[in-house]
C-alpha cells in the first residue's frame, strides 16, 4: 500500500508567522497542558497534527476530518507547524520549547502526523502517519480515536 506524505526539508528556514493555509483552520497552541486540559473536558485526547506549508495531504487531513470533527465538538485538535522554530509552545513537561523541537522529541518526520496524546502526553492509540488511503482515513481516525478514548476512560478510572 503506497502512503502520501510529505517529509520535511533537511534545511528548513523557520517563519516566524506561518502562512494563511497553516493557521486559518485548526488552531497552534502555546500550551500543551492547557490544550491537553481542554481535551480531557470533551472526553478526548488531544489531537496533534504535524504539518508543513504547501503540504496537500495536510490539507486534506485539516479540511475534510479534523476542523469538521472540531467543529462538531467530537475532538480538541491542533496543529505544530515542523519548521517553526521560533514560536514558543508550553510543553508537557512545563518548559518552553517549540513546534519543531516537539516535533523531532515525537521523532515525527513526516506530515501529516496525527497524534493521539493523554493529559501528560502520552500516546493514546498509534499514531497515523502520511495519508494512505484517502477513502479509508475517516476509519483509521474514528479507530484510533476510539481506542485513545478507551485509554482516557481506563486512566480515569484507575485514578
């Protein structure tokens, strides 16, 4: 089975402010825990998106599964842009970093990467990397949710 991604440039050059494509539609974050914590209240995990500028298959990702289910109030999703370095982010472990640095810590090399993350960030269910099969990627997602929201219910319980 062939994948669809894009992978990022070995010299990238940071922008300090991401273009329209990138920021119009899901949301960054400056915060991973508050973003994590806004998760939990809806029951989800936090659904991190890897993207790149002028990365089609990201897109597609944004467009047609992730702000549709966001607006719905299904799931907290956002994105990290892979070649920001520059824009601070709050990460898990209450230190400032940034999108990229986060990003290559997650060992995340190619776009769109979708991460299913617990409140102290740990991956929920495995991660969806590239785009295989468009007609089949709403049902990779609705499983590895699923199963990230069976992990988040376990937690609390064990809790």
């Amino acid at each position: 089975m062939a994948v669809a991604y894009a992978q990022a440039p070995a010299n990238t050059h940071f922008m300090a402010t991401p273009p329209a494509s990138i920021t119009s539609a899901l949301p960054s974050t400056r915060s991973l825990p508050e973003s994590a914590r806004a998760a939990v209240a809806l029951r989800t995990p936090l659904v991190v998106m890897t993207t790149l500028r002028g990365c089609p298959y990201c897109d597609v990702v944004r467009g047609h599964y992730l702000l549709p289910m966001q607006r719905a109030g299904q799931i907290h999703a956002i994105q990290l842009d892979m070649t920001d370095r520059v824009t601070p982010v709050q990460g898990f472990d209450g230190r400032n970093t940034t999108a990229a640095a986060l990003v290559k810590a997650w060992k995340a090399k190619l776009a769109p990467t979708v991460l299913f993350l617990g409140p102290r960030g740990e991956e929920l269910a495995e991660r969806l990397i590239g785009m295989a099969v468009p007609d089949m990627y709403g049902s990779y997602l609705d499983s590895r949710l699923e199963e990230a929201r069976l992990a988040l219910t376990t937690q609390a319980q064990r809790a």
